[in-house]
C-alpha cells in the first residue's frame, strides 16, 4: 500500500464551499482511478486540513497526480481558500486493524 499525506492551511469561513466542491468535482475523479484504496479528509481546528490517501501501489499514485495536474485541482482548491503546505508520500510498512 503506498501513502499521499497532504497538509493544507483552510479558510474556514469556506470550509462547506470546499466539501461540496470536493465531493461533486474531485471524489467522483479520485474514485475512477485505478488503484485508488481510500481517501481521509480531516479539519484539524478550524483552519488547516490534512488528506491521507491510500493506493495500491506508488504507480497509482503519480497516476492520480497527473489527473490532478491535468484537471487544475490545485488552482481550483487554491481559489477556494486552500493553501498547500506539505505533502509526504511513502510505502506504508504497517497496517493494523481492531481485533473483532
């Protein structure tokens, strides 16, 4: 499993324009990605982002990243009041689950 951590400063005053401009506009692309695993979205205090992303593979990933590119996401969030500022990126070594 390869790992997209994304940390953004928010506007948020603009928080609920960015949700709906994310799940009609750039889910619906994410999702038809082949390889594409999950995507977590989390406010942390009002006025930064973080986006963990999770593929099946490194290749998926830059995949992803050429249609983000391609689509103008960046501009597009940059516009809604997101300011881009730290990405990581990796092969997860772990992952663990709850015991059921």
């Amino acid at each position: 499993m390869y790992v997209m951590i994304n940390n953004s400063k928010a506007d948020p005053a603009r928080r609920h324009e960015v949700d709906q401009w994310v799940e009609k506009e750039m889910l619906p692309a994410l999702q038809k990605t082949p390889g594409f695993l999950a995507n977590y979205e989390v406010w942390e205090g009002n006025d930064h982002v973080t986006v963990v992303t999770t593929w099946e593979n490194e290749a998926a990933s830059t995949a992803w990243m050429k249609i983000f590119e391609a689509e103008n996401f960046d501009s597009q969030l940059g516009q809604l009041g997101l300011q881009f500022e730290s990405a990581r990126r990796g092969e997860a070594v772990r992952h663990t689950t709850a015991h059921k």
